[in-house]
C-alpha cells in the first residue's frame, strides 16, 4: 500500500516553455502533498506544501509564479514549470500524506530544460 | 526550528562489514525520526522511522537504528554489508505538526561496498 507515482519520469523541454508534473496516490487519499526539487548529489529542499482543494504554500525563495502547484483531489497534485530556463533543470519529488507525520515519495521526475 | 546532521559525504565498506551511518538532530519537540534510501534516478525509500514508541527501530533490508535522547543521535546500522546496500541514504526529523508536517534533511551519506 501507499504507492505514489508521478509522470512523466523524465522529461526535455525547451527555454520558456512550461511543462507540467503529476502527482497520484494510487491507493490512499493524501490530503497533503509535498513537492521537492533535489540537485545532483545533494539533499531534497521542499519547495511547498498544498492541500487539497486550498493555494499551495510556498518556502521561502521559491517562486509562486514559477512553479505552480494545483491539487486538485485527494489523489492528485500538479506541478507547473512555468517559462523553464536551464537553471530549472533537476530532479523533482513529490511525496504525499494522509496521516500527518509520514510521507510517502514518488519516483521523480528529471526536468532537463535545453 | 528542526535540523538534521549528517557527517562525511561518503562511506566506503567492504561487503559483509558493518555499516554504520551517522545522523545527528535537533529539535525543541521530541521527534520523529526517518532514514530514507535512494538509489540513482529514483525517489525515497523509507528505510524505518522512529514515532516515539521502542527506542531501537528495525526497518528493512536488515538495518536497524537506535534512538539516543541523551545524544541526540539517530545512527543507522546493518551488521553486514552487501553490494546492494550501494545508495544514497538520508536521515529526515519531522516537526510534528499534524496534517502538514514538515521534513527536514540532512545532507545525506553515498554509502559504497567494495568487494
């Protein structure tokens, strides 16, 4: 149980184009859903938290224009890279929670922006 | 606030050696504690966690982990070391909060296993 998947697993896109992420719960209800952004060879940093049906709420530093975050059910959550630059390029991660303390990760996506 | 420390960047062991990771944390509630695995181009596996209840937690793949209040630690062990213990491991504190608690990590060790 508490399989989270996420698609597409990789993806190339190119200066100032926006791609979009998914994120399901594929057998739980996840109220909150978190998503990360992890550079090569160092730790995951939370770029924000959303619960269903309400705005997302960012960390500080990250751009609410930029990443746009939708959850829109209890088994969904978007992520949007608006207008993509290199800089943008990593590995993103979402994780979902339906009982508080734990979360539950997804494969990630890797972002390449040409 | 919530902190996690991991030192060194990177692990060498033979196979069938005991690993041993190191997590340090700092936290003004008493904690939950996770250690993760991540092997290349995937996302966390949840290795075990600590919620309070037994202070010696057993996860999967044989490691276990030992919760000290008195040293603030959280170390990672496995008596004997196989070659697909090769990963990224990290250690993450939760800040408890309910609905939308947070995690926090530490850096995260690569653990190799030579031969």
């Amino acid at each position: 149980g508490a399989v989270v998947s996420q698609h597409p697993s990789w993806v190339i896109c190119k200066s100032g184009t926006s791609v979009k992420i998914e994120c399901r719960s594929l057998d739980f209800q996840a109220t909150t859903m978190f998503w990360y952004r992890q550079f090569p060879k160092q730790s995951l940093m939370l770029m924000a938290t959303s619960n269903e049906g309400s705005k997302a709420t960012y960390e500080q530093g990250v751009e609410k224009d930029k990443f746009l975050i939708n959850h829109a059910s209890l088994t969904l959550s978007t992520l949007t890279v608006t207008s993509a630059h290199p800089e943008d390029s990593s590995f993103y991660i979402c994780s979902a929670s339906s009982r508080g303390y734990e979360q539950y990760f997804g494969p990630g996506t890797r972002l390449t922006v040409t | 606030a919530q902190s996690v420390t991991q030192l060194g960047s990177h692990v060498s062991v033979s196979e069938g050696a005991l690993v041993l990771l190191r997590c340090n944390y700092s936290s003004s509630v008493p904690p939950y504690l996770f250690w993760y695995v991540q092997y290349p181009n995937q996302g966390l596996q949840l290795l075990l966690k600590y919620t309070s209840a037994a202070t010696l937690v057993k996860g999967i793949n044989g490691f276990e982990a030992e919760f000290k209040k008195s040293e603030t630690s959280f170390h990672l062990t496995k008596p004997s070391a196989h070659m697909s213990d090769a990963a990224e491991y990290f250690c993450a504190v939760s800040d408890r909060t309910g609905a939308n608690s947070k995690l926090t990590f530490g850096k995260g060790i690569t653990l190799s296993v030579r031969p």
